[in-house]
C-alpha cells in the first residue's frame, strides 16, 4: 500500500482491520499531529499494518478478552510528529525518533532491522480498583502473567495509563512513572520468573462484584 495523499486513501488506510475489535483509523489519531498540525501517516503502511496486527492479535485482543474494553490513548506516530513531541522546548516527553522505531513508530524497523508496536491503553475495567488503591503493580503483574505477547509495560500516573508494547525480540521489563518509578521487573531480577497471583487477586475479586 501507498502512503495516503487523499482522504479517499487514508480511509481506506483506516479501514484495515488489525484483529477482530480493532482498526488501522483506532492507531492514528495524535494530539500532537491535531494541534502542531502535522500528518500522523505512515511513511510505511504495510510494516505498520504488520506491526499493528501483531500487537492487537498477541497483546490487545487477550487483554480485553479477559479484561474488558480497551481504550486507546495514543498508537502510531509518524516521524514527524514524534519528533515534535521529542522536542524539549515542547514538553510533549516522546522519545527521540530512533528510540520509537519499532515502538510507537511501528512503520520503521528498529536498529537491529526488527518489527515492533507500541499502544497506550486504558483497561476501564481497572480504573475503579486503581482508583482506590493506586495499585498499579496488580494490572502489571497480571499482565505479566498472563498474556505472553507482550514486550514492555510502561505506566503514567493518570487513569492508570501505560505504553504496552510487542517486539519480536521481547524484553519483557515493566517499568513506571508512578510510585515507585522505575522498573518493577525485567529479565535477571529475582521477581521476574514464577507466580505473581497474590498482587492481584484483589483487583480480580473486585470485577466479580
């Protein structure tokens, strides 16, 4: 596929669906791009469609099968507008350009030449247990556990948001903007391998409420 320059082409671009419950047009809005007025298209529509697919089919879809419904704050990012959102004077905190391929920039391959997606998501159905206890480590954890998909996890303080992430070379590291900042786990820590249940099993008993 071309890189869309009619609109008739961009929603044609929008129309492919990544997996049963999400489409292309749910990865491309961009405040910034609305704002800084700047195209949010891919350079690359078929990697970016690629990579989308793999993130919704490995990571979304089995998240809000057992979860509930997903929503998406931010997906794609042409190069464009992550660079204007990695500018500093700005303030908009996106990773320079390089560190977003295979990320947000799913329609460039990485360094090693590997393919990769990231997504900000809500899980709603988290919001009301996050709300009362800030724990943000339970959806992380159960995650972890139970969705084998996924590459890296990184929360934000508001509504429990996070980067989620599908690589084909997974890290698999969670890491957090909200206390405690850092990483929760990544491979070579002690927690990093075994049942975490315990974390959330509170969360889990509160959706049968």
């Amino acid at each position: 596929m071309k890189t869309p320059a009619s609109v008739a082409t961009l929603e044609n671009l929008g129309r492919v669906q990544l997996s049963k419950s999400f489409f292309m047009r749910d990865f491309l809005y961009s405040e910034i791009s609305q704002i800084e007025h700047i195209p949010n298209i891919p350079d690359n529509p078929d990697l970016a469609i690629a990579a989308g697919k793999a993130l919704c089919e490995n990571v979304l879809e089995p998240i809000q099968d057992a979860l509930g419904r997903i929503a998406i704050r931010s997906a794609y990012r042409s190069c464009a507008v992550n660079a204007k959102g990695a500018d500093n004077k700005n303030q908009y905190k996106c990773s320079r350009n390089e560190a977003n391929y295979a990320a947000h920039i799913c329609d460039m391959r990485d360094a090693n030449g590997h393919m990769g997606a990231t997504a900000c998501i809500v899980v709603t159905s988290f919001l009301p247990y996050y709300e009362q206890t800030k724990h943000w480590q339970a959806l992380a954890w159960w995650i972890h556990d139970n969705i084998p998909g996924y590459s890296s996890m990184y929360f934000f303080p508001k509504l429990a948001a996070f980067n989620i992430s599908w690589h084909e070379q997974p890290e698999k590291c969670i890491e957090s903007h909200v206390e405690p900042k850092g990483y929760l786990t990544r491979v070579g820590m002690d927690n990093h391998a075994g049942d975490h249940s315990e974390a959330y099993q509170q969360f889990l008993n509160s959706l049968k409420k």
